[in-house]
C-alpha cells in the first residue's frame, strides 16, 4: 500500500501550478503540503500519496484548459469527485494533477414533465432526490454513501445501493454524459432520448473509472415516488437458510424493492450504533421490502411473509410506518461506520457472486478467519448477489495490515472462482489490480488497454487504475501460483 | 464477413456485404437458474425456444425484443440491439446484458462481463456489443437477466388526438403508475398496465378508456412489437425517430405512431432524409432509416466528429482489418 512520504519532482510541480495558473485563480491551484495533504487518499484509506498539483476549476471552460494544458505536456490526471471511492480511483498521482470537480455543484434543471435532472458532478447523490421530492420525483441509485457521495462518481464507479435489484445501477438510470477527453474535446455520450445512434459510448463511459472522459454533467433520469413501501425483517438461525430465503422469495415471482442480508457480527456492531431494533441474536436477518400501491404492497407483503416463513424464518416484523422503515434501513445504510467503532479499521470486500453460493462463500471466509485470526462480518446486497465482507484489523500494526490484504485477496479468488466477480459496484481502482489478472486473460485485458487507447493514446487519464498492465500480470503470476490453468499462458515468463 | 443468425433482421442497418458466417449452428442454452435470475444461451438459439423456457418458469425477457421472423436468434436479437413495448418502463436489451463471450477480428476468443448481476472489473464491454451490428466482434454467447412475468395485464384503448396523448404519456410517466406499453395512431391510445391485479384495476380507474379483452391485447401489442399491425403494412419508407419523450409533435409529412410514452415514433414517409434527420436532430433525438427499398443516405443519423473518430478507433481495436460486418453500421467502417 501506498506511503505517505513526498516524492515531488518540485521543479515540474512548478511548472505545471504556473501554466494552471494561466487561466485559474489562485484559491484553484493548490501544491503547497498543508493544501495537497486532504487530497491523499479517497475512502480507502489505506492508499495515500500526496498529489503534485491539485486543480479546483469552476467552469466547463477551466476543465478543458486544465485537461488541454496537461496533455501537451504529458502530465497525468486524475478526475476526483467527493473522494468516497472504495477501491482507490481517486489516489492522487505523485507527478501530475488531481482534477477535483467539487466546485461543479449546480443542479442545472430539474424537469418534472421529462423526468429528468441535468446536474454538474459535484452534486451530491442524495441531493438529486431532495431536488426531485417537490414534484413526486426521485433519483433511484442509493448508495450507502449517498449523503455524501457525487453524482460524477457514481458515473465513473457504476454506483448500486440496496435499491438496485429492483431499479437498476447507475447504467440504467442515466440518460447522458457529457465531459471531456483528455485532449480537451467535448464529448456527449447518450442524449435525453432512450438511445444515441451508433455504439453505446454511454455504457462503456458509465464504470470506467474516469480512465476514459472527465465528466462535467450528467442528465440523469428520475422516478415517481412509489406511493407506499414496508420492509420487513424475518430473523434466521442458520446463514445458509437465509440464503435459501432469498432463493425462495425470487422463485415465488416477486422482485423486492430491496433485499438485504446481515449477519449477527454485522447487526450486533450496527445495533450499538444506531439502535435500528435488529434481532442481535439471529444468525442473519433479511430485509425485504415492497413497494408500490397500497393494495399492492399488502399483497406483496403478504405472500413475502408466507414465503419467508415457509422458509424457516424464526420471527418477522414488518415496519408500521415510514418512521420504523427508515430505522430499519438506517442500520444497513450505517453498517460501514457502525463496523469502523468496533475496529481501529475495517477493509471493505465487494465481491459479487451467483447467489446460490452464499453458504459456500460464507463458510470460506469463516475459514479464513480463523486462518489469518482476524474477524470479518458480512452485509449482503442479497438479492443481486453483492457481498461486502469487512474484514476488522489495526491499520497501525503492518503485519495485521499485510493478513488483511491477503484475507481480501483469497476472497476475491474464492468469488471469481464461483463464477463471480471481484467488484460489484466499488471498483477496482488500485485496489484489486492484481485480481483483475485472475479474471481475465491477456486477451480481454489487451482488449481493455485498446479502449483506453482509443480515447487516450498517451495513458494519462487516471494511469494505473482498473486495467493493470499485462507486465503487471505475469509479475502477479509469478508472486501467486494458482492452482488452476495459468491464466496468461499466451505471455512470456522469465 | 458478414455475420448473420435467423436472418430476420437483414434489413435493418445497411446493405450486409462479404462472405456470410451463419451462426445458427452454435445453439443452446448454457446455464438457467430461475432463482439467480440469470440465463446464459449461445447466439444461434432461436428467441422462440429461449421464450419458451423461460415461459415454462414463470419468467422472461423484459425489453420484449421483435423477432420480426420465426428464425429471430439471441446472438441477432443483442446485435440488432431493438427492444419492444416494454422498453420505457423495464429497459433495453442493454439493460439486461450481463455478459459476452465473442470472437473479435483477430479470432480471438474473449469473454466479459459474467453471470451475475452487479459487475464492474474491467470496461462493460458486454452493453458496448449489444446494437453495435456484429462490427465488433461475432457474439457466441450471452447472459441475460431475466425477470418473473407480471402476475396479471391489462390493455385500455382511449381517444386522444396525437398532442394530448404525448402531454398525458409524460404526465403518467411521472406518477406511479403500472404503465408497461404505450401505442398512439390515428387518434387511438393503448396503454398496457402490468403488476398486482389489484393496482391494476385502481390504475384503470383512475386513467380511463376502455378496457381490451385479454385475446385481443394480446395479438394487438405483438403487432406492434413485430409490426405486423396494419400501420406498418404498405411500401413508404419505415423511419424510426428516436427523441426525449417530452419532445413536441414531430411536424413531418406521413403518418405516425408513437410508442415508449413518446419516445419512439414511427414515421411512414416519402419526405427526404435530410429534413427527417433535421427535424428530429432538432427536436433532441435522432433518425433511423428503419426500412426502405434503398438506404442512399445511410440508415443511421451521422455522428459528430470527435464521436465518429471514436467509433473508428474502437473498431479497429476490436477488429484491426475490419473483417466484421463492414459498413452494416457506417460506410466508413
């Protein structure tokens, strides 16, 4: 992981603040230490470096100079949002500039007969939705982080939240994007109609981990506001049977709102936390919740609870009223921070895989805890398949920090060899490079390269994120024998 | 090469020209678990047997892709990437990709994407591929997600002239209401409402009109989803505007009909391509030359520059020689 320790080319870091300042007030180009330190890390915390130069632009205008200035000069960029990211996509670069679109905080238009919002992407996730609220309107995508994370990020990670099974990811709520390549030439991916001629450019745009485009406003779609919703809480005994729940509730032709999974390590940190009323002796609780009509959700809620209880839920509560549906909501929303209180540090996994092999994953991770003695409870985005395992240790004991990596890795391994995938909806930032080798082979990561080539031939767009470099594999390859068929074979080793 | 599966959809696009590779041969489906919401077929099993079994489980595809022809394949209907009625309110073939496996222009085997339904390691390749017309590479295999049917329809049919349906469409769109189809021609609106039987029923209250029996419904929206209902029937060129669905009446000779709460309109006209495609470049959207005798100036809405030097890059990084279906999508590529 990455060290704090300045390793600044000064006189480069002084060219590049003066050609910024060119066209950017001063209070916009930052590099002094004391101004640079807030930038060095995202939300993952273990990763920091310090930046070069930092720039604030303001305007559409300053975004295009600062990315034109940059690329004549072979500089490196990297878009931030408002530095929530998991995985490390917002780690400064050492010798080049962190681009923060914070300033870009205007929500442009809501309109509520089109459905729709343009924002710039420093508005915050749960401000669109507040924006909407007047008209009977909503922005779906929930994040956890959603009080705090910006739209703009939620393009370049693909964002879920616990809403998504049934409204969708990021990629299914957006209508447009329009930003800049990293020559400074205004690109418009998608339009406010349902699809733009020739290749979806806004799909391969939405999750790219700003390594394609810099962002500068997004027109995103909103919903009308359901009526009514209830959740319900059904307590299990064993993991595994609320597993099966789960498998049971889709079965029975019913797509829930939301459905989430907690295991008792993770509803006993939250309940100290935030008092959400969760059963702490259970094993696992589900949250199932319906929405819609009032005629449909009594309907809907009545056969979950038939179904969940043939499934051998020990006890059920359906929330009476929205008061009591948020607080049951609030305890999942705040399971990262609530796990944060009862560890010096948590590191968390995202890790999505076909949910009939939750039992198997879970029993792996309970192996490795004992393997590597430390303690990990589980929040589950159980409808889709999304598991966050957190993984507790002392970032300030180096050993427990490097057990920890290697928990995670092993995890990531164990989900892609169930047929998942290493991230869901985090990212793979600097953060899970190496397992992107156990994914992929050459030829999908040559693919990936030739991508980022077509909208950045010189790689300075955000370098050394999400797709690591073929050199970087075989190195992997090297430090990690697999017991399956070596993934690169086409590759030389020396 | 041109790459071809049921050959239902020869006509859309351009002219497909080179030696044909039919994919018919490569069928089946892989992996289908209900309860994981997920199917994974080969490209050449046709759309009517993947129906059929997901039918069987209470289940299917929700962007309701045509078929346009009994032969319609998987690997044509993600290539073609159209999607049907449903699409305003469930989503596009897009929306439902989850993953791929292809054979780029260099014979390259690749696979993205995957079985499950939230993945973000590496580009979305799988939604790059889905309507880019067999250019990037030969589809060979595609995971879908898939849904549970609606436990129950319902299909009212109301007179509004052409401006008040598009202003109440919208309207709709913003309350919650269980709105899954939406046709207007001549005059006529039907809307299609799906869900709990009991929403549907205060839905139909609260919207008026008349109420459509079930046989009837049923064989009025597959002739809008296969368009073979009587407005698509006669030679005049078939264009297909695709515009924000708030977007104002398209003022164009011919006559029209609007799907997706309006943002699909169907243009039957004679009128050149050019005010087509200025009209509705105009209005925010773009202009498909869907069907015609010949397509002289091309079947799809030219791209701006930056964004025509990108398609071109992209292309060559799939298929450097440009082997794949050459101009079925652009001429120059």
């Amino acid at each position: 992981m990455g060290s704090a320790v300045p390793e600044i080319d000064f006189q480069r870091q002084k060219d590049v603040a003066q050609a910024l300042r060119a066209f950017l007030p001063e209070r916009s180009v930052l590099w002094q230490q004391e101004d640079t330190r807030p930038y060095e890390c995202d939300g993952l915390t273990a990763y920091r470096r310090l930046p070069m130069v930092v720039a604030l632009p303001e305007t559409e205008e300053q975004v295009q100079r600062v990315l034109k200035t940059c690329s004549s000069m072979g500089i490196p960029v990297v878009p931030r949002g408002a530095g929530t990211g998991l995985s490390g996509g917002a780690l400064p670069p050492g010798d080049g500039v962190l681009l923060s679109l914070a300033k870009f905080m205007r929500v442009v238009r809501v309109d509520p007969l089109a459905r729709i919002a343009v924002v710039q992407p420093g508005v915050r996730n749960a401000a669109i939705s507040d924006v909407a609220a007047p008209f009977g309107l909503y922005y779906a995508p929930d994040p956890s982080s959603q009080i705090a994370c910006s739209i703009g990020g939620n393009v370049a990670e693909n964002s879920g939240g616990v809403h998504c099974l049934k409204y969708g990811l990021t990629v299914h709520n957006v209508l447009r994007v329009r930003g800049y390549t990293i020559e400074g030439e205004a690109v418009d991916f998608g339009s406010e109609a349902l699809d733009a001629p020739g290749y979806d450019l806004l799909a391969l745009a939405i999750g790219s981990e700003g390594l394609l485009a810099v962002t500068t406003e997004v027109t995103v779609k909103l919903l009308p506001e359901p009526e009514t919703a209830r959740v319900i809480m059904a307590s299990f005994d064993d993991v595994q049977k609320a597993g099966d729940a789960v498998a049971a509730v889709i079965a029975a032709g019913i797509i829930p709102a939301g459905l989430e999974m907690m295991d008792r390590p993770a509803t006993r940190a939250v309940e100290q936390f935030v008092h959400a009323g969760y059963d702490v002796d259970a094993a696992a609780i589900l949250l199932c919740e319906s929405d819609g009509s009032a005629a449909e959700v009594d309907e809907e809620i009545a056969k979950m609870k038939q179904v969940l209880e043939g499934a051998g839920a020990t006890r059920l509560t359906v929330s009476r009223d929205e008061a009591e549906r948020l607080r049951f909501w609030s305890g999942r929303k705040a399971a990262f921070p609530a796990v944060g209180r009862i560890s010096p540090d948590y590191y968390c996994m995202d890790g999505t895989i076909p949910k009939k092999c939750l039992g198997e994953v879970l029993n792996f991770i309970g192996a490795m805890e004992k393997k590597y003695g430390l303690r990990c409870p589980n929040v589950f985005h159980a409808g889709d398949g999304n598991l966050h395992p957190l993984i507790l240790f002392d970032a300030n004991d180096a050993e427990q920090l490097k057990r920890t990596e290697q928990f995670a890795a092993e995890v990531l391994e164990k989900c892609v060899a169930v047929g998942g995938t290493i991230t869901g909806e985090h990212g793979v930032g600097v953060e899970k490079i190496d397992q992107m080798c156990v994914q992929f082979g050459a030829a999908e990561l040559g693919i990936f390269h030739a991508v980022k080539r077509a909208y950045d031939p010189q790689g300075l767009l955000n370098p050394g994120k999400a797709v690591p470099a073929l050199s970087r594999c075989a190195e992997f390859g090297r430090r990690h024998v697999h017991a399956a068929a070596q993934p690169h074979a086409g590759l030389p080793r020396f | 090469m041109r790459i071809r599966g049921g050959g239902t959809k020869d006509f859309y696009g351009n002219a497909p020209r080179g030696e044909l590779l039919e994919t018919r041969g490569h069928a089946g489906i892989v992996a289908y678990e209900p309860t994981e919401l997920v199917v994974t077929a080969r490209c050449g099993t046709l759309l009517s047997d993947l129906h059929e079994v997901l039918f069987k489980q209470g289940q299917f595809l929700p962007f309701e892709p045509p078929s346009f022809g009994s032969g319609a394949t998987l690997g044509g209907c993600v290539a073609a990437g159209l999607s049907g009625p449903r699409r305003a309110s469930a989503g596009s073939v897009r929306d439902f990709i989850l993953g791929a496996k292809i054979i780029d222009g260099k014979g390259d085997l690749l696979s993205f994407g995957g079985q499950v339904m939230k993945n973000v390691a590496g580009y979305d390749i799988s939604r790059l591929l889905t309507g880019s017309l067999g250019t990037l590479g030969l589809i060979t295999e595609v995971s879908l997600k898939v849904l549970p049917r609606p436990s129950a329809e319902l299909t009212l049919k109301l007179e509004l002239p052409q401006g008040k349906a598009l202003e109440s469409l919208n309207r709709w769109a913003g309350q919650p209401l269980p709105i899954s189809g939406s046709a207007w021609s001549d005059g006529e609106l039907a809307l299609r409402l799906s869900g709990a039987g009991s929403a549907l029923e205060l839905a139909a209250q609260k919207l008026g009109g008349e109420k459509l029996g079930a046989g009837d419904a049923a064989t009025f929206w597959a002739g809008i989803r296969e368009q073979t209902d009587p407005f698509f029937a006669g030679d005049a060129p078939l264009w297909r505007l695709s515009l924000p669905s708030h977007a104002a009446q398209v003022e164009l000779p011919g006559a029209q009909l609007i799907e997706w709460g309006g943002a699909l309109r169907w243009l039957r006209s004679h009128a050149d391509p050019a005010p087509v495609r200025a009209a509705v470049a105009g209005l925010g959207g773009h202009a498909t030359l869907f069907r015609a005798a010949d397509k002289p100036a091309g079947a799809f809405a030219p791209l701006p520059p930056v964004l025509a030097r990108l398609h071109r890059k992209l292309k060559s990084a799939f298929d450097p020689a440009g082997i794949l279906n050459a101009g079925r999508l652009y001429p120059e590529f």
